[in-house]
C-alpha cells in the first residue's frame, strides 16, 4: 500500500474542509483499504469520519428509518427497532461478508463505492431511499449512476440513510460462496401505492426491475410472475454465472422473496 | 508518522508508526506479536483476527492509526498463568487444526461468538465462521472443539 496522510476528524466541517481530489473518507474502510493494498486506489490524504458522532446511529420514526452513514452492519442488523420496522433489512445486513466484516463495514461506504454486487444499493431502491449529504438530499434513484459511480460529488459526504418503511419487504441473494456478496439479489417492497424490485449482482448497477414490479403491483403473488420473461442483455457474465443464468436467477429470486414477504 | 497508542493484551504501548501501517503488520512487525497470521491479506481467509474493544476484527483490514486507544487481544493474550484458553484447549483435544495457520483468527472468532451465544448450533458455528478459511484439516473438527469450548466456558 502507498503510503498517505491519515486524519482523524471530530466533525463533518473538518472531515469536508480536508476534502480534496486526492483524498478518500474512510469509514470501516471494507474495499477502501483492500483497494489500496492491490493498487487499484492510492490518496494523499485519508480522512477518518469514524468518530464523527453525529454520522452513528439509528433513527425510526412512524414512516421511516434513519441509518447514520457510519452506523456498521452489526449495529443494523442487531437492532431492534429496525428489526421491528424493516426485517428484511437487519436480515440483509445480517448476509453482509462476515461477522468481522459486519463488525467494521458500514452503510455509508457501501453506498458510496456503489459495488454492482453490493447488497445495500438494493435496499436503498427498494425502500425509497433518500441519501442525506453533507449539503443535499438525494433520492436513490438519481444517486447510483453506474459501476462504482454514484452522483456524490467530490468531497460530498454522506450523513445519513431514510428508508421508506414499506407495507411489506424481503430481501433473497444467492451469495458468491467465497465473498458473500451477491451474485444476483433482489430486494422486493411493496409500499402503499407502488411496489419496487430492486437488483442487485446481475447488471453493472443496482436497478429496479419495472417488468416484475408491475406484475407485482397488479397482483402481489409470485404465480403473477410464471409467464414473465427476463431478458439476459446486458447482465453480468463470470466465472460464477453467465448472463442467463444470472436472468433466470432475477425472476427464481423475485419469486422466492414475494413467497418469503 | 503517526503516534498509535493502544493496549495490547493488557500492557499499554505507545509507536510511531508510518501513517499506512495496517493492525496486523503494527502487531507482527513492530511488537513480534506474530501469533496474529497474515493469510490472504485482503479481509477474506480470517486468520489475522483479534480482538479490538471486545469485537472481533481481520486486523489485515484496520489502519494502527485508527484504532487508536482501543483494548486490542491476540491469541498471545489468552493464556492465563501458563494455561491455555478453554478454546485452545477443545482445539488441541479435538484436533481442531493440522498445519495451524488459521488456527489463531479461528481461535479469536470463536471466542468472539461465545461471547455472543453461550450454546450455538452447528449452523450457527458455521455461520459464524464464515470469515475463516481452513484448507487442511477441514471444519468437523474446528465445530467439535467450538462446541467443547462452548460447554466449558
């Protein structure tokens, strides 16, 4: 790893103000510090938010769940009240890697490096996310824009995560055995008015799958899925699956977390 | 240069180390604690885990300088008076481990699910130690000897 300035900071000004084109946040630093070991990232300066406490923390309200971004994926998925509001979502953070990587990652540095088999991204389409910065508010489907792209401008920082508390939810990912992350995922909530589909793993973005949310939303059984047809373009083709394999894997998954709702 | 101060096993320590050095190297290179192994050295195989404030951590994947001030246990910190941990010790008795590289991470993580659960199931053992990666002796054995642990602990 080459080597860099380390930072600790004790608020979002410092942290913002350290900011530069040269520099990364570091939060439980899951990818950012196995990037850099491989030498597919190098920074001149890395800024530590971990003790910034404000951005800890989890927040339920009557319509929402509020994730601060440095809240780890233990937290999540050891909570109580999320368990309560959102199962599926402390179930999804419970699939996360390993117990020691729920120990140090956390939902701001999975959002933000926007991995296309990261299994958060899924949960932000799904429940309507908005993603709160340091100086905006950005609803999940203008914020992952691409493989590891997001609209996060440079020196932004995340804050916090609200979740849409839908009507009812589920989350089922055939994990890659090794990583855990997901070779394909799909996160389905169905919300008062509308019903998402989010994927994760198959494509090189996390994406909502319109033809079977529609499905859903006209009949909220996984039989209204039968006739449905997913077409392989466009996904994800690797050692582990093929593109037909991973369009298969989209509607068996679809199926399964609407039974499992 | 960073100044990382931590208490390691019980003793304080205080090092001026290069602001990009990595938990385990901090613990391998400049204290020769080198019970913590570094197998694969990207946060998959699990055998570079110790104990940071009580949880456990791939200490492959933690800057030194950001754990500062943190309690920090490796497998030289669990014998006490000359006496293994009960983990070792179901480990040893229940032949948990053939060449031994995984053995301290899957030792600190066992101990770090018992912490949890007294009585886990073999899946949940399992589960548990899904961030540690044996490739000789196989997991039969490293259950059996969590499982003992488990009941002496």
């Amino acid at each position: 790893m080459k080597t860099f300035n380390y930072h600790s900071t004790k608020d979002v000004k410092e942290a913002t103000k350290l900011a530069s084109s040269s520099s990364a946040f570091l939060a439980g630093g899951m990818t950012t510090l196995p990037s850099m070991k491989l030498g597919l990232a190098s920074y001149k300066d890395i800024i530590d938010i971990k003790r910034i406490k404000k951005l800890s923390g989890i927040k339920v309200s009557g319509k929402s769940v509020t994730i601060g971004s440095t809240t780890k994926h233990a937290e999540v998925a050891n909570s109580k009240e999320v368990k309560k509001a959102i199962p599926s979502l402390a179930a999804l953070a419970e699939g996360i890697g390993d117990p020691q990587v729920r120990n140090r990652g956390t939902i701001g540095g999975s959002i933000a490096n926007n991995d296309p088999s990261a299994d958060y991204p899924s949960a932000c389409i799904a429940l309507n996310a908005t993603i709160h910065t340091n100086n905006r508010k950005i609803s999940s489907d203008k914020f992952f824009t691409g493989m590891f792209e997001t609209s996060l401008k440079k020196g932004e920082l995340i804050e916090a995560v609200e979740f849409q508390i839908p009507e009812k939810s589920c989350y089922q990912k055939y994990p890659n055995p090794a990583s855990r992350y997901a070779i394909v995922g799909v996160y389905v909530a169905k919300h008062k008015s509308d019903v998402n589909v989010a994927i994760t793993g198959a494509k090189s973005c996390v994406y909502n799958e319109k033809s079977i949310a529609n499905a859903l939303l006209k009949n909220f059984s996984s039989s209204s899925l039968d006739s449905l047809k997913i077409p392989s373009s466009g996904m994800n083709s690797d050692i582990h699956a093929s593109a037909d394999y991973r369009a298969n894997m989209v509607k068996v998954f679809a199926k399964k977390a609407v039974d499992a709702c | 240069m960073k100044k990382v101060s931590l208490e390691v096993n019980g003793k304080k320590v205080s090092k001026e180390v290069p602001d990009h050095t990595v938990l385990s190297v901090f613990l391998r290179e400049v204290l020769n604690l080198t019970g913590t192994h570094i197998g694969c050295d990207t946060s998959q195989c699990g055998a570079c885990v110790v104990h940071v404030d009580g949880k456990s951590i791939k200490s492959c994947t933690a800057l030194a300088a950001d754990i500062e001030g943190s309690k920090v246990t490796t497998i030289e910190g669990l014998v006490s008076n000359g006496k293994m941990h009960p983990m070792q010790e179901a480990f040893k008795k229940q032949h948990g481990l053939q060449c031994g590289f995984c053995t301290p991470g899957m030792v600190m993580s066992a101990i770090d699910l018992l912490n949890h659960k007294k009585n886990p199931s073999d899946k949940e053992i399992r589960d548990w130690l899904e961030g540690n990666i044996c490739r000789c002796t196989g997991y039969q054995n490293i259950v059996a000897a969590v499982k003992e642990a488990a009941s002496k602990m």
